[in-house]
C-alpha cells in the first residue's frame, strides 16, 4: 500500500505506543442505519487485511458494532487469514450492553468481553473500553457489582492491561476519568473543524497522564464528503450554521489547494494533547485514502483562517 510512514506515540502513560492514525470499525458492521450503505463480508475483511498492510498500526472496534458482533466477526476473520494478529498492531475493543435486555452489569461486562475474544480469535486484547456508558446512570456505572468494578477485576487478574471509557458527553466522561479507573478516554465528533466541545476535557486528561484517543474527525462524515452529501453531523440533525461553516470551511482549503478532509484530519492529529486520531473506514481504498490525508503537506496560514470560521459554541454537541 502506501510508503508513508506515520508516527508512533506514546498513549497516555498506558506504556503502549501507538501510531497517531487508528482505524475506527464500526462502518465495517455494515450499520446502513446509521451510515446509509451496506459493507459485505469480503470487503470489510479486505479492508482489515489492507489496514494491515498499510502504516497504521492500532485498531479500534466493539462488542456492539453490528448484529452479534459483526465488526469483530470480520476483523476476526482477517485476523485468521493473516495466520494471527500482526506482532506490532494494538488492538482495542468495548465492552456493551447485552442486545436482547439492556443489562449493563458486571456480568455482563465479563460477558461481553468473552464475547469479544471469541469473535477476534485473540486470547485477550490490551486496551479494554467500558463503550457509551450514557446508556445507564453514572452511579449505576460504579456501584457494586457494577461495570466499573467487573472492568477492574478483569484488569487485576491480568485479563486486560489497560482500561479506557469511550462515549460521548464530554461532562460523563470526565466523571468517570474522576474515578481513576481509566487510563484512556475516548470521545467523537466533539473536537473536530466544527465543534471543540472535547477540548477541556482532552487538555486535562493529557495533563494527567491519561491516553486520549480522538474519534470521528471528520463530525460523521460532514467533514469527509461535504455538507450537501452528508445532511448530518455527529449522527444526528445539524444546524444551518453548522453546514455553513462547513462550506466556509471547503471554500478556504480549496484557496489553498487543499481538500477539506485533509484539514479536518490533520486538525486533530497536531493537536499536542492528542495522542491517536480514530477514523472509521469502510473500504481498503478508504485506508489509502485516509494515510493520504494525514501525510499531504497543508500550508500553516491555512490553520488562522479555519480558526475564525468555528460555529458558536452553542451549536456544539457537548
């Protein structure tokens, strides 16, 4: 694939590095509600087997991405035709509800993560999320016999290394970060072009020494493929002023002779308390396309200019 080589970096002070650029796999699931198209078996393990062949080196998935775990099915099925997981990729997954009654307990976080090694095939993974812990209350999270405490004995009995929550409010996050349970805390669509909602909670994470993984720069694909193309940010309804910003925003790379993908890419990847940057993918050309844009050269005027274009920060997510 690409002779590019991305930088590696150190992931909080988990000890893992990882390269900035990791591949995001819940559009390999083949989720057309949420995304709009369907991904077949063959060209979600295709697209695998090309993130393997290419610099980047971490993958991210789920328990609950895709009917009975069809993300980590597949990424299971690359896995076995690679004859293992390549020595050098780190891989990431989530602990979820259960699909059939909502329970998001103890026992079925230790559920969930069997789930997940059997799908992948791997005896255990290094880095383990508690996912989207805003479907239960946060007291529910940590109470006894709770999520929370199923995620720290799996860690103390050397099932996990390391542990991260991965979700959206940025306010939720930070609760859970207040715990000192997690290492690593991922958020999307919240420290984009469009929306630094993310930020706050991002700075003071680094400053603690807690990974901080970045996922969806491209605000669910608006950034990507254009306000006109895609009618949505984050996965839901946007504002007008959004997607004029967004327009602003194209208008001000084409100038500079670049693509606004590539912007909205290298804007989470320069950022100094960012250590890894998730972008879904969907196609082995799609992980071409995205180590191109992480590597083109983009002129540092441009940065100023998109700085004055942010949305109020009443239309962020938050």
């Amino acid at each position: 694939m690409s002779a590019a080589v991305l930088p590696t970096h150190p992931l909080g002070s988990t000890g893992l590095d990882v390269t900035t650029l990791c591949v995001g796999t819940s559009p390999l699931a083949s989720m057309k509600r949420l995304y709009g198209y369907d991904v077949s078996d063959e060209r979600a393990i295709a697209t695998v087997e090309a993130v393997f062949d290419s610099p980047i080196r971490f993958i991210d998935t789920s328990n609950g991405y895709g009917d009975d775990g069809s993300a980590e099915r597949r990424i299971g099925a690359a896995i076995r035709a690679r004859g293992g997981l390549p020595a050098d990729v780190v891989l990431a997954t989530k602990v979820d509800p259960d699909p059939e009654t909502g329970a998001f307990d103890g026992d079925r976080v230790r559920a969930s993560y069997a789930e997940s090694l059997e799908r992948l095939g791997v005896e255990r993974v290094p880095l383990l999320y508690l996912h989207d812990p805003e479907r239960i209350p946060f007291e529910d999270g940590i109470a006894p016999g709770g999520p929370v405490e199923a995620m720290l004995e799996l860690r103390a009995a050397g099932l996990v290394d390391h542990l991260g929550v991965a979700g959206g409010p940025v306010g939720l996050l930070q609760q859970y970060l207040d715990t000192d349970a997690f290492s690593v805390v991922l958020s999307h669509n919240r420290y984009t072009l469009l929306d630094r909602s993310a930020q706050v909670l991002f700075e003071g994470a680094h400053a603690r020494g807690i990974g901080v993984a970045n996922a969806a720069p491209y605000g669910g694909g608006m950034l990507a493929k254009g306000p006109e193309t895609q009618t949505k940010y984050g996965y839901g309804e946007r504002d007008d002023r959004v997607a004029a910003a967004a327009r602003a925003m194209r208008d001000a790379c084409e100038r500079h002779g670049v693509t606004l993908a590539a912007a909205a890419l290298q804007f989470s990847l320069r950022a100094p308390f960012v250590d890894t940057t998730v972008v879904g993918v969907s196609s082995p050309e799609r992980v071409a396309q995205t180590v191109e844009y992480a590597t083109v050269e983009i002129p540092e005027e441009l940065w100023p200019e998109l700085e004055e274009l942010v949305p109020d920060a009443s239309l962020w997510l938050n």
